[in-house]
C-alpha cells in the first residue's frame, strides 16, 4: 500500500477540532443587545437559552464521540464517511440553535431543531453499525453496542417525536429537548465512574 | 543546524486546523431566514445545498490531503509553500460557497466556484509533484503518484470547463460539481478497502 | 471495561481548541469603522480596549487551567463536567466583551462583564475541588491547592463585588478588571521561575 | 514542584491554533458582492488582494515562529507572556486587513497596518530576546539568533517607516508590504534547503 492508514487519533483529532469550533461559533449569534438595559438583555435570553442548550448536547455529543473513537479498532472508509456524515448533521447546530432562539414561539423553528438533532442520532447510530461489524467476533462488546444502540435509538426517535409535537405544543417539545440531555447526562456519570482513582 | 525540521505531522496538524475551520465558518453564512415559515426556509435551500455540497467537496479534499501528506518523505521549503499555496485556495471556498448560494442562477458566481475548485485542483498537482520529485527513486510509487495525478488533472479539467459552461448552462456546470465528488467518493471506498480487519 | 479512560492531554487538546476560538473570534467584533479617519478609529477605541482586557483574561485562565490540568491524575465525569462548566462560562465572554466595549459606560454592561468573570471565576473553584479530592492522601498538594483555592475565592469574589459597584461607579468596577490580572500577572511569574534553565 | 512545566509542543499546539484560526476567519470579511456581476466582483478585488496579503504575511509569521519555538529549550514565564504578546499583534491583523481592503486609498488604514506589523515585528523581536538568553552560552547559537534579529529588526523597521510614508505615497507603503514577504520568502527557501532528501 503506497500510503498509510489514518489512524484513530488522527480521525479524532480533526473531529475534536471540528466539534470546538461548533461549540464556539455559536456565541457570535448571541448579538449584544441594541440597548445596554436589562430589559433589552431580557429579550436575548431566549437565545442565550437555546445556546445553553446546544453547548449541553454538543458537550454530550462530544463525550460520546470520544467513547465511541476510542472503540474503534480500524480506520475504514465506511467510518470515515459516516463520520463526517455525523459532523455535518452536528455543523448545522449553530444554525437551528439561532433560528430557534430568535423565533422560539414558532413551531417551525422548534422542529427543525428536533430535526437535526434527531439526524445527528441517526448518524451516530450508522457510526456504531461499522464498530459492530469491526467487533462482531467479540460478543462482549456486541453487547455492549447493543446496549448504547438502544438508547440511541430511544434519544433519535424522541427527537423525531418533538417534529410533529411542535405544531401541537412546542412546550411537550422543549421537553423532550431538556429531558435527552438529562437522561445522557447521568449515566455518563455512571459509566465515568470507574476511572475514578480508588475504584 | 540552529532549528529543527518541520515534521509532516506538524505540518499535518495545522493543516487539520485550517481546514476543520474552513469546514466550520462556512455554516455561519446560513443566516437564519426572516420569516419563521417554511416558505422562507424553502428560500434558503440554495444556501444550504451549496453549503452541503462545499461540506462534502473540503470533506474529500481533507482525506486526500490526508493521503498524501503520509506519502511525504521530508518537509522541503517547496512543500511547505505548496502546501500553504493550496491552503489559500481553499479558504476562499467559504466566499465561492456564499456567493453561489445567495446567487444560484448567475453564471457568475457559477464560473467563480468553478475557478475556485479548479485552483484547489492544480493546488493540489503542484503539492504532488514535490512528492514525486522525493520519490523519484522508487517506481512503484511513480507510477502511484502518476495515477493519482492522472484523476487530478481529469478533475481539474472539468472544473475549469466548468467556468465557461456556466456561460451556455449552468445546469452543465452544476452537473460537473456534482460529478467529481462522486467520481472521488467512490474510488476512495476502494483504496479505503485494505484497512479493514479481516481483508 | 468497553471503552478507554479519556486522558488529560485529550481534555486539555479539546479545552486548548476552545480556548483558542475564544480569544481569537473575538477580534471578529472588532468592526472597521465606518469612516477612515483617526476620529472614527477612536470612537473603536473602547472597543479595542475592552478586547485587549479580555485577550489578556482569557490568556491568564489558559495558563491557569494548564497548570491545573497537569495536576490532574484521573479524568472521572465530574472532572470533564467541571470543565465543560467551565469552558461554557469562558465562551460567553465574547458575547461580554462585545456588549461592554460598545456601551462601556453604562453599568449593565459593566455588571455583566464582571458577572461572567465571577462565574469564571466560581467555575475554576468547582473544578479544583475534584482535583483537591484526587490528592486528599498528599498533604503536600492540598496545601498548595489550599493556597490557589484563597487567591480564587479573592479574585471571584472581586469579580462579584464589581456587579453591584457598577451602579456606584463603573471606574471602580474597571479598577477591579485591571487589578485582577494584574495579580494573576505577578505571582505566575514567581511560580515559573523555576522552569528556568540555571534556576 | 507541585505543577509540571508546559512542554514547548504544548505552547506550539495552542500557538498553531490561534494561527490557523486567525489566517482562516479573515476570509469571513470577504463578504458577497451585492450584485452577480463581475464588476460588482471587481469591486471587491482590493479586499481580496489585502486578504492575499495577510495570508501570506500570516503564513510567514508561523513559519518563523515554527522555527523560534524549535529553539526554545524551556518555556519561561517571560517566553510565554512574550508569545501571547505576539499572537495579540497578530490576533488584530484580520482587524486592519478588512479596515486597508475596505478603505485602501486612504493613508489612515495603510498607515494602520504598517503599524500592526511594525508591532508584530517587534513582538518576534522581544521573544527572541528570552532565547537568545537562554542560549547565551553557545557562541554558535548568539551569532545566529543576532542574525535573524538583524533581519527583523530590518523588516520591523521597514514597517514603521511605512506609517509616515503612507502620508506621503501610500504606494510607498504598499511597496514595503510587497517587499518585505519577498525578502522572509527568498531566504526560507536557503535555509529549508538543508531538509531535502539527497542533501
């Protein structure tokens, strides 16, 4: 072969670096206010929320990522390609996140948010399709991915449910965005658990 | 020797940088529409579509570089000028990608994302000779590089036909865009294929 | 175990690329005056002055956050979600920036400023309680923890009391943004001396 | 020592970073002409060819910097605080790069930039100045540190005439701005040299 393989850290390196700038681009949508009074910044707060949301599950996204990388045992195209299929769904955040936050009433606005983020679980279960086929002789681990699969699956089509359920009440929606975050933010913690010096 | 060689992960390390930025940034020129309604988000399609397709164009122009860049033997002067030299045409990919999409049936901004793809094109063959020059002991990686440049030059080609096309029919130049990622994704599946475990 | 221990030179690779957004697209707010002229280019001056003071802000918790991440000895959950805690508060400050430096004389924006330093601030504590749980066995290390923990406490604590002291005087809450680095400034000195060669 | 020293890979890493991101964003000022229509775009050429310039400039300045850190044998508090004294300068060149292509017939914006430059120069200078003490010992390395600061202090000093001259000819000026990236490019090229293979 003339040329290498990509390695797991290269592929993570780049995707780190991908991910950091969506986290952070997004505060260049949260415009100073045009009057410097606390009402006027009362009425950026919608959009300081829906940034506060969104920097919360890329944050999540990214731990996930990270755990997801680091199971990877050979760089494929296949991987490759639905990698940065994740990273596209996930570069469209910034996007819903403002268009969200300055029309937070809208239904419009609030299922397409619910849209893309269900498209990034979508990828991100096409993602792990490729780790289990690269651990299909491990049933361990086939387990395991079918463990983290399933909740997946529950988070996508969550977020799929929350498209329709806008134009019923955005408020069964917005809960649906708050209650995913939540049920990824603690297991996490479980999972973390072990690398806690003294476990 | 007072300074160090510039090591090709170095190299490759900024590289990443720049290009997972320019990746990124292009999203921040979806502004949210007007309206919150989906006839305004239909007017914005244009701007996404361009976006998707520049997302895609750097995504495969990221796993060449990739390639290439672990074919390098030593970071001559040359190198790191060609390097920097495709850098700079890529960057400008973000401006190509606004304009098109803010202005689709212009032959204008059509021929100037053309050009743009073209330069990155010769970017790209002027950064591989230097390779070829470094390898020019071993033939078996001549005739690699030679066949890698063969594709360039066909790509390149099209994408310069592609700036007075625009002038007859934009939808010729559009098929062309669409052409070349699909003629690269395919094949880079089949390099790809070695990696995996089991082949 | 299914999945690798995320190590500390991911966590700081990733919080480095924040960082680095951070206190670089701030520059983007730095708008070109409308007219070319000096006087036009000072009316920016508050502006540019207000930039200056966070680059150096931000620079300062960058270094801070270095040395605190060397002192980490394992990544549990709490550790990266005191992080990410952390790098949200860090990312509002563009946003604090922007707003004081083109309203730099009315206390909101002044109190906002200094609310998002205290939380900075708050947030640095929070993550260095995880840290002083890690070397509880070494008495050596909580007491150096102890120490960075006081100069914290003072600096937040600082921060805080320039929110309500806006309303009295805004040159008395800028007294407080010019101390607190300058604080920072001196003793980082103290402590890297020993890095020198000869020392 | 309860905190480890910060390696110079790691001040590079974030170094490289702040460089890769300033080098990409200015292509955010290269907004969209109004109107699809060449002369629409050739009103944009002079903020195109002042983005070329900076690019160039830009790339320059990490090259060189490249090469310092690769000199430095330990990273002092004083050659950390000398390199974010660097990247400040050089985080204000997207600033007056939009400021001279939007206004580049006016002494105000060329003299503007002459003076960034003329900053950025002097900041190479400064932080040469911490290794040329850490080297002071070896007589080979002063003799080639004096060189470099020679050729800095030349350009640093062409940069700063150009402030006055952009009064009376602002094509003197641009004549500097022209000369001095020939000059750092020609001689890289020499001292590169030594890298090739086969040399």
């Amino acid at each position: 072969m003339p040329h290498g393989e990509m390695t797991t850290s290269r592929l993570e390196a780049f995707s780190d670096g991908v991910i950091a700038i969506i986290v952070t681009i997004m505060v260049l949508e949260l415009r100073a206010p045009s009057q410097p009074t606390w009402p006027a910044l009362l009425k950026v707060a919608p959009v300081f929320l829906s940034y506060g949301l969104s920097f919360l599950v890329v944050a999540i996204m990214w731990v996930n990522h990270h755990h997801l990388i680091h199971a990877v045992r050979g760089v494929t195209a296949r991987l490759l390609w639905s990698n940065l299929n994740l990273l596209f769904w996930m570069s469209l955040i910034p996007f819903v996140t403002d268009f969200l936050g300055k029309n937070y009433r809208e239904p419009v606005t609030v299922a397409l948010y619910g849209l893309d983020l269900a498209l990034c679980g979508s990828a991100f279960y096409l993602l792990r399709i490729e780790l289990v086929r690269q651990d299909s002789g491990n049933p361990e681990m086939v387990q395991y991915h079918a463990g983290v699969q399933r909740k997946n699956v529950f988070a996508s089509a969550l977020y799929a449910l929350s498209i329709p359920l806008a134009y019923v009440s955005i408020y069964a929606s917005f809960f649906i965005f708050a209650l995913i975050p939540a049920m990824y933010f603690l297991p996490e913690k479980k999972l973390a658990g072990g690398y806690e010096p003294g476990a």
